[in-house]
C-alpha cells in the first residue's frame, strides 16, 4: 500500500425528512447568507425548494436562489453565481440537487472567493479555498456530496475538466432516499452506472497488496449489483435507494481508494462522448467501460479475473483466467442492459467520424500531455483503438 | 436502514515515517503546548519517543509528558493527566500508542475542559468538549484512533466502561505500520480479535434491508482472515499489517455501521473479564464471540449463515441454515486457535465461580436496568448461560 492522507470532514445526514432540518445545520456551520443553486423545474414542482426555504426561514438565514443548472454543468451559470454572490454578499453555497448542481455550486463556491478566473481550478490549480458548501442530494451518482471533485465543461469550446482539493469537501450533505423516488428510471440506471465507474476507476490499479481497499469496493460493488436493478425498475423503493445512496457516497468520498494508484481513463474517455453528445454522464460510462475493459485485460489478468469471480459470481477457469475475466466483462455488459443503459456508439448517438477528433482532446485537451491512466498509461492511438470497440 | 448522521473529520496520514511529520499537524491542528501520552518503555526503547519529540521541537511546540498507561487503562493516571494538564498549561493531548493510551488521552482531554469528576463522562454524560487530541498508533486493534469512543476502567471497584462524544474524534492520527513490526505475536492476534469483534458487533442487527453495510463489514472480515494470520505469524510483514490497519480505523470509526441497530453485548460480557483478570480485550473477545453467537443464532440464523457463507467461505445448507450458520461459528473457532487466541475460561485463566457475579455487573452495574445487547437483549440469566459455554 502506498502512503497516503484521507481527510473527510463532511457531516453527513442520512434519512427521511433531513431536509426540514437545513436551517439548522446551515446555522451550526456558520453560514448567514445562502446561495440555493439547482437545477430544473423538479426540485420546484416537488416542493423541495419551499421546504428548504422554508427551514433556513426558520432559523433565520437569509437566502437567494440560482437556478439553470444544466447536466453537464457549464461554465457560462458558474460566473454568474460568483457576480450573484459578490453582488449579494452571500457566504454559504447551498446546491439542491445531482452532481451537477453540486459541482456547479463548487465551482461558485471557489470563484467567489478567488480574484482570477475560476477556470484556472480546471486547468489543475488546487483548490485551497472556497465558500463553506452544503449539498442536499436528489439523486445517488456523483458523489460529489462527499468528494473534494467537482467537473465543469467550459462553454469556450465544449470540453469538460475537473477540479479538486479539500475545500470542495461539503460542510454537510443531506441525503434523504425518499427524495429520488420521483426520478425517471433512466435517470437512477445512469446514477448506478456512475456510482459502479467510481469503484472500477479505483479498483483497477498497479498497486500490491492492497486487499483491504479491494474488499470494500467489491462489497460495495456486490450492493450495486443487488440494489441496482431494484431501484431502476422502482425508484420508489426506499430500501434499495437507501443502500445506493451511502454506496454512492463510499464510492467516492475515497474511503476505498486510498493507498493505491487509481486509473481514471474511462472518466476522461467519457467527459468527451458527454461533452460533444452531451449525453448522461452515467450512459457514456456504460458504454466505455466494457471497451476500456477489454482492450485493458491484458495488463493484469489475475485482476480481471478476481473482479469476475467475486463481483459477478463466475466461474474461475484457473487454465485460462483470460476467460475468467472476459466473462466478468459480458456480465457488466448484460447487467447495464437489464437496467436500460446503452453499451454503443449507436445506442448513444455517437459517430464514429468523431473518434480521432475525441481522442486527440482526451490525451491533448487543456495541457495533458499525450497519455491518460494510471492502470494502463494510454495514447491517442489506445484510445482510439477503445472508442472503436464501442461501435 | 434508519436514519443516521455520520461525522469523522479525523485528518489521517498513512504510511512510513510519517510519525516524523507529527510537529507540522500539531501546528496545523492548532496546538501549542501538547502532553505526550503513553504506556510502557517500547515506546521510549523503540526510539519512537524521540522521534516524536524531536518533531514537535523542529516546530518550536512545547511538550511534557506522562507514560505509564497500562494495558485496560486506570482512572487512577487520567486523574494524574488532568492534573498536570492543567498545572502546565496544556492545549492538546497526543497519545503514542494503542487504544489503552488513546483511550486514556481521551479522557485526560476531556476532564481538564470540565468542572466535575470527568468519570461523568463513563457513566452516560456524552462527550461535547474536550482539549484536540491526536493519536500516533501503535497496534491495530482498538480503532480510538478513528472513533469517538474510550473505554477506562475505574480503579474504585474495578469495573470498566465506555464514553462517547464527537469531542472524542482525534483532530489527526498518523498510521505507520511499521511501528507494529516489533511487537509480539500475542498482542498482534489479540488486536486482530478486537477489529474482528468491532465488525461482528455491527454485522448482528435486527435493522432490516442494509446490504451495503454487511457488503461492507464483510469485505473487511474477509481481509481479516486473509492478512490476519500473516500479521500474526509475522509482525514485520508491512503489506499485512497495512491491510489490517486500515481496517482497524474503517472498523470502528463507524463508516460500516450506520443506519443500524448494532449489539455489543459481547463487549460488555468481554469488559468484565479483562476488569477481573486483567487479560487482553483481544483475548477475551476470542473467547466471547463464539459463545455468544452459538447462544444467540437461534434470533436470526439467517443473517448467521450469510457470516459463515460470505466470509468463512462455508457451503450452505439450503434445508438445514442452522447447520451453516454452526460451522461458521466453528470456523471462527478454528481461526482463532490457529492465531494462538483462547477460546476457553480455562485458556483465559477465569473461575466458573465469578460467572454470577459477572453476569450481575454486566447487566445491572453502574446504571444498567437489568439488560443488555442491541441484537439479541440478554437478561442475567442469558449472560450467565453464556459465560457457561465458554467452560
């Protein structure tokens, strides 16, 4: 296991009706003047919005309110909720909604108190100050209520970049699973998705002897499997949410990550399928993940086929563990179909003449330098080589 | 799952020679004057003092010290703690050692920010305040390093209890492995005993629908089975003790218990052992668990059976659960003995004649009404019956 630091001061609050009690934790965590920041008319239909307004009234917090939040969020809505909360003199950021509110917020929230342009965040600064941000979650997938992530695309030429560092971690989040219950079942199956490519991204390392972090992702990846398909076929179904929920939290807070080289090539593959299709998130990992998968084996077959067993339940083939694995990675394949996601480029509405056009950005965009991944190193002709696999 | 709130904010730095870098979070965590605190001379002989001090002086941070701490640490040295606490001006607490010291830095941090007797605090008073405390950690066993709890036996009668408070989170705890590597065989099984009971505590629930949590406890027992032998074959094996150290902090920092009624029963039953005979918490745990899950299968023996498939590796009955769920019981047995843990009164040096009056204590001592366990609710009869099987 490699050295490491694992620092993860969010206070999390689990469970039915924990939204009544914002004001409260916004007060306990100092804020006087909250920007709420969401996304579409869902959270306003539902009632939420008032509920929350509602409760920061109560303690008497002062709030103004941006909405707009696009999936995939952009940079266009983050520049005016930095002038909105200089403007307005707000000290907390408050998002209600997915990952993309959430990073949204994030970004806002690190933009306000920064004199350049937040973007430079994006292109590899550290994130070493920001306003205090609370998340209130309605849907389990980016993890981005327990992460120091947050992905943005830059409206300037349509590509998609992160950011990180502690001050992106949430003073709190709530996560009520109730709240998802209204979700269109696509939008709980790209959820799942993304939550499963959190853990695969960690899982597939160089690292030795790292069978604690491995233990907990395929604990965490056998309760996908269980859960998943219930939540997909009823987002109503509290239990099933409930264990998806703190799953999609786990998967990315990086409780199991730590210690060990991560890959994170499939997320870099996929932001430029999102960015150009603009397509979700979650179905664009559906369909790089087996392809990364396949072309990738060869690396560290031993791993596949560990995956494979103890993930998928197969059968190991200790003369040729390559079938092992190769099995594991049908599995994946058959189990984001049965929850409705596309696993081509045709499924996707990707095309096939965009291919060396996206993995030139993926290994070139915004001062990479040729290879992306940590398991496998890979250039452009990898990649493209992985987006052909899709078609 | 019920609803729940999770906080651990402790700051944690893994890895080699990390104890070098205790001055530079000491300041981070804003403490000026610190009291180092620790048990006996392998702290001193091992250089590891120096080391520690040596840190703490390259930051200009002043320190005085108080060694001592035994193992089921005393009220006796915290009241000493206190004292010197408070007649040097200290301003936070840095335990080197396992969890007697932690948890015995604990109390000190918390008596000498209160007015009254700080044994309040072990009598149910929960625990808002406290000087920062950080922890250098020693042994894989007792996770205070991550949790919020202490355990202290109080000299005046000699009963041991537990106290809890967020206070009680450490600001920072360093987990170098190495530290581990001279200790005997002995106290590395009884540390694996005790991060293995803090997992069974947890995993016996009557909350319903919380897969994601056993998936979890699960991947961490199994990692316990794995790298628990080679660690207590060999307490130099870095890799091993690695694993097994992250899974101490992750087994009890409560990550892999929320949203669930837990049991400790057999930890209350385990207290009065190690009160009375002064064995190892770790050794009176082995001898504990097997007795208290061939009692009390009968609840849910189900969940029982889950254990012993998904951990233990056991092949199910499908007519006949119970016989599943006894050779799992059986298979924790047989990984204890093969550790040099006892099983047995007999092994742990108890008298059948003390089992009445432990089984009184347990259940009705210090404030008890008569019951205990979250799991399966033991009345003195039930504890008396248990205490017996383990003759």
């Amino acid at each position: 296991m490699d050295n490491f630091t694992f620092y993860s001061p969010t206070y999390f609050v689990f469970g039915k009706d924990e939204e009544n009690n914002t004001g409260k934790y916004v007060k306990r965590f100092g804020g006087s003047k909250v920007l709420i920041h969401y996304g579409g008319g869902s959270v306003v239909r539902s009632g939420l919005l008032d509920r929350v307004k509602a409760s920061l009234e109560k303690e008497g917090i002062a709030h103004v309110e941006l909405g707009g939040v696009m999936p995939n969020p952009r940079s266009g809505l983050v520049y005016e909720g930095i002038d909105l909360c200089k403007k307005e003199g707000v000290d907390f950021v408050l998002a209600v909604g997915g990952g993309s509110s959430i990073d949204s917020a994030k970004a806002i929230a690190a933009g306000v108190v920064y004199d350049g342009d937040f973007w430079d965040f994006y292109k590899g600064k550290p994130v070493t100050e920001a306003l205090p941000i609370a998340t209130i979650l309605t849907i389990s997938a980016a993890g981005s209520e327990g992460s120091p992530d947050s992905v943005i695309t830059q409206e300037d030429g349509m590509y998609k970049r992160g950011a990180s560092g502690e001050a992106f971690r949430p003073a709190f989040s709530i996560l009520n699973p109730a709240l998802t219950a209204t979700l269109p079942k696509y939008q709980v199956a790209c959820g799942i998705t993304d939550i499963m490519a959190h853990l695969f991204e960690r899982y597939f390392t160089t690292t030795k002897e790292v069978e604690v972090i491995d233990r907990m992702i395929e604990g965490l990846l056998l309760t996908m499997v269980k859960e998943g398909p219930l939540a997909a076929a009823d987002p109503a179904n509290y239990d099933a949410e409930a264990n998806i929920m703190w799953a999609g939290m786990m998967a990315h807070n990086n409780s199991c990550g730590v210690g060990r080289v991560q890959d994170w090539a499939s997320h870099d593959i996929e932001h430029e399928l999102s960015a150009i299709y603009d397509c979700a998130h979650g179905a664009g990992l559906a369909t790089v993940f087996p392809a990364w998968m396949a072309y990738n084996m060869k690396h560290d077959v031993a791993r596949f086929a560990q995956l494979a067993v103890r993930v998928w339940g197969c059968e190991m083939d200790f003369q040729h563990p390559e079938n092992t694995a190769k099995a594991g990675i049908e599995a994946l394949k058959a189990f984001s179909k049965s929850i409705g996601m596309p696993t081509s480029f045709a499924e996707l509405g990707a095309k096939e003449a965009d291919i060396e056009k996206m993995a030139e950005t993926a290994c070139y965009g915004d001062g990479r330098e040729g290879t992306i991944g940590g398991f496998a190193k890979l250039n452009k002709d990898d990649v493209m080589a992985i987006y052909k696999l899709m078609l």
